[in-house]
C-alpha cells in the first residue's frame, strides 16, 4: 500500500531526472555548437597588430605587422593549426616564421575561449578570454602577457595568406632575436708544430654562430676559427670549422672538425670583448681578451682543417 502511495513520487523525480538531463545535454551541445562556430568563424588570415614585443640584441623591438592563418580540418572542428608571420623592418631581420595550433573551449561561465600557441616554444601562447570579439571582418581583444598584463590586439582579415613554399628556417621563435654570427679577435700562445719547428699566429678570429652574449649554451652551435700568420710555410692561416661550443658557467670550450680543441676559464663576453684565461697546457694558462669585431669573409679559405695541414 505504501509503495502504491510512493509511485507518483517516484514518477516525478524521474520526470525532475530526465528533465536535468535533457538541460544538461541542451548546455553541452549548444556550447559544442558554440565552439564549432566559433572554429569556422576564425579561420582564415588575419593581419595587424599582435601587440608583440622582442629583444633584438638588448633592445626592444616590435613587428611592424603580423599575419595569422588559422586552419580547420572540418567545420565541425574545435582545433586546428596555422601560421604565424612576423615581420620586421630591420637589417639581417625581415620576418619570423612560425607553425601554430589553435582551440576553442567553452569558458564556465558559458563563454567561448580561444587560444593559440607556437609549436616549438612551450610557453609562448596566446590566449583569449572574455575580453575579445570578432566579426566577420575585425577580431579585437586582449590577452594577458607572461606578466599578467593585458595585451591588445586589433586585426582585420585578409583574403591571401603570403607564399612561404620557400621559407627554410622555421621554429626558432625563442632565439631568433640572438641567432646571429658575431666574431672576437685577438692573441692567444698556441704554437704549431712543422717541419720541425713551431710556429705562432699573430692573431686568432673566432666566430660564433650565435651571440654567446645572450646564449649560454652547452649544445651543438657551430663556427670557425681562423689562425692568421705572418712567416709560416704552410700559409698566411690555419682555418677550421667547429663543431660544437659550449659556454657554461665560464668555461669555454670549442672542437673543430679534426678535433683540434681550444678552452677557456673564467670567461666573460660582453658586445665589447671577450675575456678569460687560455689554456695552454694542463698546469698552464694566458689570460687574454679578445674584441668584437666584424665577422670576416671566409671565401677566400681553400682548405679547411687545422692538424690536417700541418701533419
């Protein structure tokens, strides 16, 4: 009997049930519609001002435009890839190239979110709140800096994405700024065994690929170094390729192509010079200081190789 009495009840919370659930279904599809609408509303290219900012050898510098291609697979979906172009009017400088991926996602407070990031840098993204909107011709809004500030953004959209069939350096976003060559020269005391008899250079270049000034690195970077001389046999010069540098934590080191080593301690760089002590041999060392200077032309270099020449 009393089960009897329970029945309409029970027939009324799954009716409350079946309506909460048909409530949350209503939500999650219409903010998945809002998501995929919001992906087909943003593909495309855009061009404008991304509010980016850079340090270009010690000094700000900002894009003078930016272009976004962002792609979508299907027009179902919430994520997507694309391109970045930053471009720049600066010698040695004109444009950074970069791949992205994009997505949307729907915000607890039922807005749309939208973001973007590079690929090959893990913290540099984009990411836009609620503070951002788009038509079909404009997309403003703000996004916080690595500081929590915000950044504007002002785009508009354009109809053709610029060709980059041709572009060979992608994915160098965080070190673009300092990836440049820059060359030291002075005296260090290294003698050259030939024929018998020990010879000196005058003057040591070496060259990095790029500016140990702002990259501390222990990883495979690249250059060369030049021995000039004055009343050697062999040559006015032994040049070399080097395989790998490293500075860390003041020791300087370099291996050339035919294993020929140089090292340094205590080394400091700056744009003006470089300093530190050479090592000659295991219970000897130079202090010496080495100067900026322009990086040299190496056409004229016939042979590379520095032990190979004078065996």
């Amino acid at each position: 009997m009393k089960l009897m009495n329970d029945l309409p009840r029970i027939d009324e919370m799954k009716n409350k049930l079946l309506l909460l659930g048909l409530m949350l279904c209503i939500a999650a599809f219409t903010s998945c519609k809002d998501e995929e609408a919001m992906g087909r509303a943003v593909k495309g290219v855009w061009e404008g001002d991304m509010g980016i900012t850079r340090t270009l050898r010690g000094k700000t510098i900002k894009p003078t435009r930016t272009v976004l291609q962002f792609n979508q697979e299907r027009n179902t979906s919430t994520v997507g890839s694309g391109i970045m172009i930053e471009y720049y009017n600066l010698p040695g400088l004109e444009a950074v190239y970069s791949h992205i991926t994009w997505n949307t996602w729907t915000r607890k407070n039922g807005n749309v979110g939208f973001e973007f990031k590079v690929d090959d840098v893990a913290d540099e993204k984009y990411v836009f709140y609620d503070d951002w909107s788009m038509t079909d011709e404009r997309f403003t809004g703000k996004y916080p800096d690595k500081n929590g500030k915000d950044v504007s953004v002002s785009l508009k959209r354009i109809q053709t994405m610029p060709d980059v069939s041709k572009v060979k350096v992608w994915g160098f976003f965080d070190k673009m700024d300092t990836w440049y060559p820059v060359a030291y020269e002075g005296t260090v005391n290294i003698q050259r065994e030939y024929q018998s008899k020990s010879y000196s250079p005058t003057k040591v270049t070496i060259v990095f690929d790029i500016d140990p000034v702002y990259n501390e690195t222990n990883h495979s970077s690249e250059g060369y170094i030049i021995e000039h001389y004055s009343d050697a046999p062999f040559g006015s010069y032994l040049a070399d390729k080097v395989e790998f540098w490293g500075l860390y934590s003041g020791d300087l080191s370099f291996r050339t192509s035919d294993n020929t080593e140089y090292r340094f301690y205590n080394t400091k760089v700056s744009e003006q010079q470089l300093t530190g002590e050479y090592i000659i041999s295991v219970s000897s060392t130079q202090a010496t200081t080495f100067k900026r200077t322009t990086v040299p032309d190496v056409s004229f270099i016939q042979q590379w190789g520095i032990t190979s020449r004078i065996r």
